[in-house]
C-alpha cells in the first residue's frame, strides 16, 4: 500500500510562505526569533474558528488552546498547562474563550445521542443544561435559539472556571494584570460578540472560589 504524504498541502504551504515572504520579506526572521502575544484564545476545535484571522491578527500575536466546545475543566492539564504556560512565562494580559453560534459540540451534547468516547466530554456540557432547563426548556420551540443560548450560558460558564484556578488567582494576587473574557463568534457574518462577563480580579468571583493566600 502505497503511503500518503498529502502532496497538495505542502505545495500550498509553498504558495503560503512565498506570499508572505513577498508581502513581508522580514516575517519570518522575526516570528522566529521571539514569541510574545498579549492574548490566550480558548476556542472549539471547529476548523470554522481559526483564531488569527478572525481577529486579523499575525502569527505569534496569539497563544491558542482549542478543544471540542471551548471547554475549561478544573482536570483537563492540557488546558492548565496552556494557560499557565501562557499566564507565567508569556505575560499576557487578556484571556479570551470564545464559542461560537451552531457549534457541533453543543449540539451533539443537545441530541442525547452516543457518539462514543466524546460523551464523557460532553456531559459537562448536559449539566449545564441541567442547571439552566427551565430557561432553556422554554426555547424547545426553537431549536436553533435554544442551541444559541446553550452556547452562551457554556462560554459564561467556562470564564468563570478560568477565574476559579490557581493559575489565574495567583496572578492576581502578584498583581499581574489579567482580564478574562467571554466572547461568542457567528459563523453567518463573520462577527465576534462580547458576552458582557469579563473577570479582571478576584473581588469579581463568588468568595467560596477564592483560594487564600
């Protein structure tokens, strides 16, 4: 059997590299010589939300973790490790989760379906409908706004598990600047959406989440 090197994608990443190289010619030595974005983005994995270019920025001007439905679980160390990484070695001064509108994640977790390995994952996801039913029960005519809001309730929610680590706390406490965000993005128009839920210290969060110095 003959082995797949995917030749079309390293043709275009040529096509790639010249054009920038022709618009830019110092691009790349500079990209490689440092790393130093002011922003950590927390996206969904969706091939849809490509963080750099919805915000029009270059490579290098934001540190990225993407998983299935934008998720931030006090277990998952690969998340941790990113933000930690970013907060204690790179500085950034904003971090950004950010969902988006007819996100696959939401709505498989909406479906009640099995779809295997995934479904642990998503039962975060089921609880927090479970804890918004009777708001989101009432959307059940619409099935399109109820998943729009299932979205933004899990992005809310997901800013406020950010503002309850250590990570984040710590920081604070050093008095590092950090501002948490929490944005939503439509795939229909290209547009980001501020929910309105930025965390900037911890006088912001519930005081049973605040760990003591």
């Amino acid at each position: 059997m003959k082995n797949k090197t995917l030749p079309e994608l390293f043709e275009s990443n040529k096509k790639w590299a010249k054009k920038i190289t022709k618009s830019d010619p110092t691009f790349f030595d500079r990209l490689s010589k440092q790393q130093n974005p002011k922003y950590l983005w927390i996206g969904c994995s969706d091939s849809r939300v490509p963080a750099n270019e919805i915000c029009g920025l270059d490579p290098g001007e934001m540190f990225v973790h993407r998983n299935v439905a934008n998720l931030v679980v006090h277990s998952d160390f690969n998340c941790l490790s990113v933000v930690q990484f970013a907060v204690e070695v790179l500085k950034v001064t904003d971090i950004i989760v950010c969902g988006h509108y007819g996100c696959g994640g939401v709505r498989a977790a909406l479906s009640r379906e099995s779809l295997g390995l995934i479904d642990n994952w998503l039962r975060y996801i089921k609880i927090l409908y479970a804890r918004n039913s009777e708001e989101l029960d009432k959307l059940e005519y619409n099935p399109e706004k109820q998943l729009d809001r299932l979205t933004e309730i899990n992005i809310i929610k997901q800013v406020a598990n950010l503002s309850y680590t250590t990570i984040v706390q710590d920081a604070w406490k050093r008095g590092q600047e950090l501002n948490l965000h929490g944005w939503v993005y439509s795939l229909k128009d290209g547009l980001l959406k501020d929910l309105g839920v930025t965390v900037s210290s911890e006088d912001q969060i519930s005081k049973i989440f605040k760990i003591k110095s």
